[in-house]
C-alpha cells in the first residue's frame, strides 16, 4: 500500500488543508472589512453629510442642531431673536428634567444665550416666577413652566409652537 502514511507520494486526486494559522488572518480581515463597510454607510457617511448641512451656519447654530437637533436649534433661534442681550434668561427647574430636557441646564444654555445672563428657578416655582417679574427677566415656557396664571400677571405670552414659548415683559 502507498501514501502518505506508508511512505509513498500521496494520490493526485488528495489536497492539502490550509492550516489554521493561514484562514484564522484571512476571517478576521473579512470582518474587519465587513464591520469598516457598515461604519462608513451606517454612520460616517450620514454624519459627513449632517456635518456639511450646518458647515455655514454660526457656532452657536451648528451646536444646537449637531447636539440636540433641528426643533431645539429653531426655539432657540426663536428665543434668541426675541431676547435681549441685557436680558435675564429663565429657565425651568432641573427637577422638571423629563419635559424640558436640555433646557434645565444653565450651564449648557449659556452657551447659546450668550451674553445674556441664564438663570433656573428652585423647587418653589411660584416664587421664582413672582421673583422674577421685573422689565429685564424672560421667563423660557416649556411644558407647564412657568404656570400660566402667574407669569402672564407681569409677562406677555409670545408663542413659538406647541407648548414652547417665551414669557417677555408687558
């Protein structure tokens, strides 16, 4: 008997397995190809694209829509067009963070409301608002801040959309 057992030159018609150390390289670059295709189709290529949109538009208006989208960039385009820079911003309490997201951080909307100074009420809402009645504060509505009652004692209502809008001085 001959083959490759015995000694012999193996049959023509036998082949030889690629050993593991040859295919392992070859399934982990298809994968990795496979997985750099889906992040470039999936994700930067979209991005790119959002990113270009907004290439043109003011510092401020490009962090607006790239972090928190286009209706947060429009209200504040809105708020800022109807505020004063001498003005005092008001915001809702941080405790009301379900309704009014991003809008409870001060410290984060400065940024867009610079250099108007941005301020949030307490706990105590009523008292914040008739705190804050005078000529130069600016009460931000979102959701059921501020109370309607209370701030349209010293504020106009000036509508934006949906339950958005801007207490301003009578």
């Amino acid at each position: 008997m001959t083959g490759p057992l015995r000694g012999g030159t193996p049959p023509a018609h036998s082949r030889t397995a690629l050993p593991w150390s040859t295919i392992a390289p070859l399934i982990l670059l298809a994968a990795a190809a496979m997985q750099m295709a889906w992040v470039t189709l999936d994700f930067a290529a979209p991005r790119t694209r959002q990113y270009a949109a907004v290439r043109d538009r003011p510092a401020w208006e490009r962090s607006a829509v790239l972090s928190e989208g286009t209706d947060f960039a429009e209200f504040v385009a809105f708020l800022r067009t109807n505020i004063p820079e001498s003005a005092k911003v008001v915001l809702p309490p941080h405790s009301d963070i379900g309704q009014a997201g991003a809008y409870t951080y001060v410290s984060f909307m400065q940024y867009f409301f610079f250099p108007r100074h941005v301020l949030n009420c307490g706990e105590d809402v009523a008292e914040c608002v008739r705190g804050l009645s005078g000529p130069s504060s600016y009460l931000v509505r979102i959701g059921p801040f501020p109370p309607a009652d209370l701030a349209s004692e010293h504020k106009t209502y000036v509508p934006f959309r949906d339950d958005l809008g801007l207490y301003a001085p009578k």
